[in-house]
C-alpha cells in the first residue's frame, strides 16, 4: 500500500498540472479559501455553537447586535446578529452550505444530461445531432435566469404548498441544472468531433466494440479537460444564480436561509444603518465566488492550452 | 409705450407665470400594498377605503380631526329613535356630470346590504331606506341605533345609471374571485376621479372639475404606485421618485428624517394587530395531534404569555407601538386602560399551562401571516414562531400578500393567523360585530357566546348610554377572559414625505388629499 501511494503521489507531483498549480499563487491562494470555506461549511457544528435553523433557540432581544468591533457589539456574536437574533457567522456558514450543495448538485445534473446528449451527438451525428444541437441554441438564446424562474414557476404549481418548502431545494438544483446544460452539450459534442476521428476509436471500431463502451469508456475520459473546465466555471454561476434566484423571493425559504435568502433579508436594513446583516452575506459571496473562479481560469490554462 | 400696454404686458406675464406653477401638482404616492379593489362596498379593508375615499363621499364623514361632520347630507334628523331624514345637498354632480338625487342614495345603501358587500355588517340595522323627493332620503332602522352616523360615514354612494350601465348593480364577490367593471373601474362624487387602473402597478387620480367642495387643495394629479419592499419604498423616496409614503418602514424613519428634503410624522394609529387561532375546528388543518389543542383555553393562554410582547416592540416595531390587552384602543367607546392590561411574559407559567392542557411535548401548527399589509408583519410573525418554540409549539410560517392571506382566511383555511383591526365608527361595537359574534365574516376564530351576542343587540339598540357602556364592558371582559384571540399591539403609523408635501396625518391611516398640498 506505501509504494503504491508514494508512487501515485510521486505521478501527481511529477505531472505538468502540479507544476502549472505551484507556479500560481492565485490558485494556491483560491485553493486555500475555497478549502476553508468548503470545511466551515460542511463542519459548521464543529466551527459554531449556534444553530439558526431552530427557531426556539434565538432570543429576540439578540436582535440587532452590531459587529464585536464596533462600539456596541458583543464577543459572542463575532459578524453581530441579524433581525431575529441568529448569530450572523454563523448563518453565513449554513447559508453556505446550502448554496454549496444547490451549486454542486445543479452543475452534477447539468453536467451528467450536457454530456451524455453532447457526446452521443458528437459521436452518432445526423438528425440526431441536428435536433440536440438546435435545442442547445433555442435554450443559449433564453437567459439562463429567466429559464430558472420559468421552471421555478411550473414546480410551484404543481407542488402543493405543504411539500413546496420541502421539495424548493430541488427545484433550484433542477431549475439552475436544467438552464446550465447547453454548455456542456456543446463543449462535450465539439470535443467529441475531434476525437470520434483519431485512430483509437476506429481501431475499436474495426474490433467490434459496441457504440455505448467506445463513447463512455474511450472517448469520454479524453474529453474530461474541456468539460471540467466548464464545470468549474459553472459551479460559480450556479452559486450566484441560486443567490440571484432566492434573491428574487423564488429559492428556498427564509427559515433554512442561503446566501442569496440571507442578502435579501438584510437588504431591507440596507437604510438603518445596520449594515452587517446584508454586506457579510455578499462579501461572502463574493469571496466563494471569485475564488472559484480563478482556480477555473487556472483549470482552463493549464488542462486547454489551445485557448491560450 | 403707453403705461396701460406695459400693465397688460406685466399682467400678460404673470398670468403665464401663476398658470405654470400652478401647472401640474402630482403626488406620488407609495405603500406596500394596493387596493384590493375599486367597488367601494366589496371589500372593507384599510387601502381599500384609502383609495375609496378619494373618488367616492358617504352621507356624512369623518373630518380632518376625525368627527363626523355632513358630506353629501347637509342636514339630519331622528323623527323618532328609528326614523331618520337626510337632506341631501342639490348642487352634487357625479364626475360624468349626472345629478345625484336621493334615489341614488337609496341604491348604495341597498348595494351595500346585498349578500356579497362586504359592509352589510356595518348597517345591519337599517330595515328601509326610501327617497321622500329627490334630495330627501328617509331611513328607518329596526331598533334605535346610537351609531348609526357613524356607520353611514363608511357607506360610499355610487351612481345607480352608472351601476346600472355597467353591471354593477350588486357589489363584487371579492372572496369568489369575481372580476367586474366596478373593481376597475370607479365613478363617484368625491374630489378625485380614477383615469388608469393597473392593480399592484399604478392607480392615476384626476382632479374631478365637476366636485361640488369648495377646493383647499392644489393637487392636479395623484398616482399611487405600491412598492412592496421597504427599502425600495424608502430609496424610491429618498430619490424623489415618492413623495408620500403612507407606511414608512420603521428601522429607516431616522435615515429619512435625516434627509434634508424629507420630513416624517408619527401618530398612534386606530388598528390593533393580533393572532386569530381557530377555537371550533375538530382537528387543526396543519397540526399533528389529531385534535385542536385551541380549543382549551389554558393552551390559549399558554401562546399568549409566550410572546414577549416587549422584545417585539422594542426589537421589530423600534418602539412604535404599544402592547394591547384587547382589540381597541383609546378613542373608542368601551375602551379602557384596566382591559387593554396584558397578561404578564412567563414563559415558565406557559409551559406549565401547555402540560396542564395535555401537551407537554407542544404540537406542530401553521401561522398565517400577510406580508404587506401591517408594519412589519412578517417580521413579528418571525419573532412569534422563535417564542412559541421556546414552549415546544413547533410553527411553521406560511407568509403571503394579503390579498391571498384574506381570501384563505374568509375561506376558513386558517388555523393560527395574523389580522388587525381599525375601528372606523370609534365605537366598541364595530369589533364585536365583525370578530366576535356567533358566526360573523371575520369571526374566523368562531368564537361564539350567548352572552357576548346578547350584549351585542344591546349595544345595537339601547340608547340608554349607561346601559349600552355597561354591555360594552361585560362583552369585553367575556372575551378578555375567555381569551378569544391573542391580542399584539396597537399600531403606530409613520407618514414620510418630502418637505414641500403636505397631507395631515390621521390616526386611521386614512390621507384626505383633498386638505393636502404640494408647494
């Protein structure tokens, strides 16, 4: 087990992608926020002692604490409270994690369906293409927010209202995945064309392999660079359009806040000059998303030199 | 030049000058909600008569310093305790440029006591309205009814022709989800007119040529455009683009009055917010117990001494409010200090109060709240849901705009719920009419008691003062003890405008533009 670790460790060190990583700080710098952040959230009991999600254990009269650095914070509320007295940091962290989960789960979804219809149009051609390649262009010519609301729309009628607060979540993953897919189709369909061509796949071809192992288990892993490139990129905009969408009023509820929610709350606070309650969601917002995006600007140098 | 030519000339000039600045003087207008609709007699509810009120007068109303004064009835008088005569004014016209005569009168007050008005309750006592000659109405009332002014001042008059036209002749079933010419469309004889319509978005009021009121105003133009969001409401204020908002948030009062062009009044307003829980329902709709635990008064008192009536005043409403022991306020007939008391916080007692009742362990149930109707609604529901959860009562908040929160409350789909209460006629029997009689359109919570309904008639027909005040002050103690609905606070109104707007603050929330002006 040693050798075989040290080797694999030796491999990662010896390839070209940990050289391109310690050569840039910006990506050691946004590596190390976003591990922070990923480990605050998903461990948040660990980080915090309160729980905001259960209403019995605020107490009304926290409201309003501002900052411990200003004049009339208090130590045990380090980012102040909120207008129900939940602790603001550690909203932000359970926000987080929402946001995170909803990000990841959508930009999964988008990215399973984007390939799977990308490569098998790449990969068989014809109609079949024609049809899924105008479907990508009709969904590219609709804002991606405006198909979220559109899907965020259908579900609430059709969810009763006892489930919708339960089900919200998964509509915001359904309704960002489904307005993010079109990317992939088309990065994974257009590396797909230059592969189906080289001589490893006519090779299998003339071998008799079937059409489904060739797509998946030979072409598929060849045009990964590409589409986790775009996979990192979309993380961070499925993030801001869950913020954007719960925002608007549309996303989960105001009881399990995300940081879209939480932005929305304290923005009505925006003119009392109790500014904390919406300017450290969106600083940390802004934070995750940025830095999710350089290591995606990273990704793409360094796994896409032809875009350079 | 000759000195006369030049005096024209001058005159000439300044009459340019005075017609220009008096040019076009618009208010704009801004709260959180909209009417819910524009027929005066189908929905009585606060914005509802705000915008009624402009473009529609009653028999008498209520002035800037809220006595009842004449309005379209110059004069009044009781014949005997059941006949009254109005003398109506001759030179009304409505704003098409009919006449109004008695017989259009006759028509409102009939409209208003079909079964789909939603004002019925307000002149249940009237058994015949009839014209004597075309300016002289007589009404009778089945007994001697003290308030009966009072309740005219809320009974708009419409035209019968117009009605007649249009389709109106019976109010809109607002709580069926009727759509008719009279929710959109408004025609009356008060001293603005309605040209653009467009609910939720923007209401245009005219000035009406044809008003019969001598003018105090210099308004050419009012738009009502509702902003549901605070802080839009206030930015939209701040940067000019509001002039008057009739609901100022009140987190951003000292943000606004420290604005050099904009000016905010505070007043304690005639409403009282409180929560409705449903007492006679077998099974709560959104519970988990398979009973209704309201049904037991201990469980009733056990929410009420939960709430921590000060955290929220002090927290949610910044001090604008005052905690209520009941649902009225000083000002009305009935009132007093000694009822309006609250139970004491304590929460220890609330939990022992939940155990007695057979629920040590609480229960699940769903608060209703609206979103954009009472300062700060949601917010306080908010803060109730975190007290109730400190006795083990689990509330899930289900918060919408009002128009949906009150047509699923007059649908009886409410088990817990938030409403509040302004009291038009300042007299204790307008609460018990609508909240507490067996049986009554707001009587939500369906309580009902023989005493309170007795006391009720009593107030309706005695004239005897102390009589009646004694009736009041038994009915009140009822349902304070039996505690009917969990009373919150009184409400009180914050108006902000810019400096050179001037609407007189009322304590019913209620702007009469017609005092108003723009300098």
């Amino acid at each position: 087990m040693d050798s075989k670790n040290l080797t694999l460790f030796n491999r990662i060190k010896d390839s070209d992608i940990y050289f391109s990583f310690i050569k840039s700080p910006t990506a050691i710098v946004s590596t190390v926020i976003l591990i922070i952040i990923f480990f605050c959230s998903f461990f948040v009991e660990l980080v915090t002692p309160y729980n905001p999600f259960d209403p019995s254990s605020l107490s009304l009269m926290d409201a309003f604490t501002p900052p411990s650095w200003t004049e009339d914070g208090l130590a045990k509320f380090i980012l102040g409270t909120d207008g129900q007295g939940r602790d603001m940091l550690a909203t932000i962290l359970y926000g987080s994690r929402i946001s995170l989960i909803v990000g990841f789960s959508a930009v999964i979804f988008a990215l399973v369906l984007g390939v799977s219809l990308g490569l098998t149009a790449g990969y068989f051609g014809g109609k079949y293409e024609m049809i899924i390649m105008r479907f990508t262009d009709v969904q590219l010519t609709v804002p991606s927010i405006l198909m979220a609301l559109l899907v965020d729309g259908i579900a609430r009628g059709i969810i009763s209202r006892e489930l919708h607060d339960e089900m919200a979540i998964y509509v915001l993953i359904f309704a960002i995945g489904i307005s993010e897919w079109p990317q992939f189709a088309r990065v994974s369909r257009a590396a797909t064309l230059v592969e189906k061509n080289k001589d490893y796949v006519s090779a299998s071809t003339i071998i008799g392999v079937s059409n489904l192992i060739i797509m998946f288990k030979h072409i598929l892993p060849n045009i990964m660079r590409p589409v986790l490139v775009i996979g990192t990129i979309g993380l961070a905009l499925a993030i801001i359009a869950e913020a954007t969408l719960s925002f608007l009023g549309v996303g989960v509820p105001p009881t399990t806040p995300s940081l879209g929610t939480l932005i929305r709350l304290g923005n009505d606070f925006l003119f009392s000059g109790e500014w904390w309650i919406t300017f450290f969601p969106a600083i940390f917002l802004v934070i995750l998303a940025f830095s999710i995006n350089l290591l995606g600007d990273w990704m793409r140098d360094t796994l896409n030199p032809k875009l350079n | 030049m000759k000195p006369k030519n030049l005096l024209k000339i001058l005159l000439a000039f300044l009459f340019v000058f005075a017609s220009s600045q008096s040019f076009a003087k618009t208010i704009k207008w801004s709260m959180q909600g909209d009417s819910l609709t524009l027929d005066p007699h189908a929905q009585n509810e606060g914005p509802t008569t705000q915008v009624s009120r402009q473009i529609y007068e009653a028999l008498v109303t209520r002035g800037l310093d809220m006595s009842i004064g004449p309005q379209l009835a110059t004069k009044w008088k009781a014949v005997d305790p059941n006949t009254w005569y109005f003398y109506l004014r001759e030179d009304v016209k409505f704003s098409n440029g009919q006449k109004m005569t008695s017989e259009d009168v006759v028509f409102s007050i009939l409209r208003a006591k079909q079964p789909t008005s939603d004002f019925k309750e307000y002149i249940s006592t009237i058994s015949g309205v009839k014209a004597i000659d075309d300016y002289t109405v007589q009404i009778k009332t089945s007994k001697p009814n003290p308030i009966l002014l009072n309740q005219l001042s809320n009974i708009f008059i419409m035209s019968k022709q117009w009605s007649n036209e249009n389709f109106a002749v019976v109010p809109q079933n607002w709580d069926a989800g009727q759509e008719t010419f009279s929710a959109t469309n408004a025609m009356g004889t008060g001293p603005f007119k309605i040209t653009l319509r467009e609910p939720n978005t923007k209401t245009v009021f005219k000035k009406n040529g044809k008003w019969w009121g001598d003018v105090e105003h210099n308004i050419t133009e009012i738009q009502l455009l509702p902003i549901k969001n605070a802080a839009t409401r206030v930015a939209a204020l701040l940067s000019g683009e509001i002039d008057i908002v009739t609901d100022a948030p009140v987190q951003d009062l000292a943000r606004i009055t420290a604005s050099a062009g904009h000016k905010v009044e505070s007043t304690p307003q005639m409403r009282t917010i409180f929560l409705g829980m449903d007492q006679a329902a077998d099974k709560l709709r959104s519970g988990n117990t398979g009973d209704n635990p309201f049904k037991k008064k201990e469980v009733r008192q056990a929410l009420y001494q939960a709430i921590d009536i000060e955290a929220i005043k002090k927290k949610v409403m910044r001090g604008l409010s005052e905690p209520a022991g009941i649902i009225t306020f000083p000002g009305v007939t009935g009132y007093t200090k000694a009822l309006d008391k609250r139970l004491p916080y304590d929460v220890d007692a609330a939990k022992k109060l939940l155990a007695d009742a057979g629920y040590p362990n609480g229960f699940d149930v769903e608060l209703r709240c609206p979103n954009d109707r009472y300062v700060n609604d949601e917010a306080i529901c908010t803060a109730v849901v975190g007290m109730l959860g400190k006795i083990g009562v689990n509330v899930n908040l289900f918060a919408q705009t009002k128009s949906k929160h009150f047509k699923e409350l007059k649908d009886d789909q409410g088990d817990f719920y938030m409403l509040g209460w302004g009291v038009p006629t300042l007299d204790s029997h307008y609460v018990f009419h609508y909240l507490y009689e067996s049986g009554a359109s707001w009587n939500k919570v369906n309580f009902s008691d023989a005493d309170v309904d007795a006391a009720i008639r009593v107030m309706e027909g005695e004239v005897d003062l102390d009589k009646r005040n004694a009736a009041i002050a038994k009915a009140w103690k009822i349902v304070r003890d039996n505690i009917a609905y969990l009373p919150l606070h009184h409400q009180v109104i914050s108006w902000a405008s810019k400096t050179n707007v001037n609407v007189p603050i009322r304590p019913n929330n209620e702007p009469l533009f017609r005092f108003s002006s723009v300098n």
